[in-house]
C-alpha cells in the first residue's frame, strides 16, 4: 500500500512539474519586447558595455566591445527612452517597432538648442543558443536624421525616421 501512495504521489510531482515548465515558457514576443526596451534603458543610461551583451553572437564576434563602446560613445545623440509598439515573430526571428526618444544637439541642427526627437526604429531580433539577440542594421545615416529634422519647423518635432537610422549599428549578420 505504501509502495502505491509512493508511486501515485512521484507521479503527481512529475506532472506537476511538466505543467509548470511547460507554462513557464514565455512568448517570444514578450520576451524580445521585454529585452529591447533593456537594450534601449543601457544605452539611455551610457551604459554600453552591458548593451553590447544584447547584440548577436555573429555581431559579437566580428565587433569587439571597444568598437562598440567607442561607437555608441561617440554618438552626437542622445538615447532618452524607448517603447515598444509591437512585435512580430515568425520562428527565429522577432521584429520590433519601437519608438525612441533621442536628444538632437543643437550644434547638429546648426539650431541655438537641443531637440528632442522621437523617431520610428524597426529592430530584428534573432533567437540564438536559447536568447533573443537583437540584429544590427548595416549603416546608420545620422545625417539624414539631422537633415530630417532640419526640413521641420524649430516648434515642430518630426515624428518618424526611416526603420534604416536605428543606432547603432554595425554589419549585419545571421547569428
């Protein structure tokens, strides 16, 4: 009988616990939107050697983390925020509309203040060795951003950038 209880109670625990690794597993949608606003607040916050670790291995391995370090560093704007506007997956790969708040220098504009800039960016993000990575574009035109901005009224701030002027950047790769 006791062999019985034993049996049934392993039995139990066993499902108990496929139930709750198989609940466990979060949506790859939540899990991209929940690692790109991450992205964003690290490089917001000048924190760029921890926001390296969010870009793809086969970025990784061909971008040392001075490369990216002195890049984003040397960025003539400035990352306020970040939020996520949807996620679409397919398989390996998420996109992300994001839209991010950056600070312009009025030296940029050839304007006698900053401006505040909310821009349009679409990410991919790649699923890699278990994680979610986020894909860098290939360039990045600043100047077109600054141009952009340029072309609108000082009162008026533009509202979108071409998914092609996400920062930072660096070859594209498929890891």
């Amino acid at each position: 009988m006791n062999r019985m209880k034993t049996l049934i109670l392993t039995c139990g625990i066993g499902v108990s616990l496929l139930a709750a690794v198989g609940c466990s597993k979060k949506d790859p949608a939540e899990i991209v939107r929940q690692r790109a606003v991450e992205r964003w607040e690290l490089l917001a916050g000048k924190h760029s050697v921890k926001a390296y670790d969010y870009l793809s291995p086969g970025y990784r391995s061909t971008h040392t983390l001075e490369q990216y370090v002195a890049f984003v560093t040397t960025s003539r704007v400035q990352w306020k925020s970040a939020k996520v506007d949807a996620v679409q997956c397919e398989e390996d790969v998420c996109t992300a509309k994001l839209t991010v708040v950056s600070m312009l220098p009025g030296t940029v504009l050839q304007r006698p203040s900053d401006m505040e800039y909310p821009a349009a960016v679409v990410e991919k993000w790649i699923l890699s060795e278990g994680q979610w990575y986020f894909l860098p574009k290939s360039k990045v035109d600043a100047k077109g951003i600054a141009e952009q901005a340029e072309a609108k009224p000082a009162a008026q701030a533009p509202q979108s950038v071409p998914p092609a002027q996400t920062p930072p950047a660096g070859d594209q790769d498929k890891n």
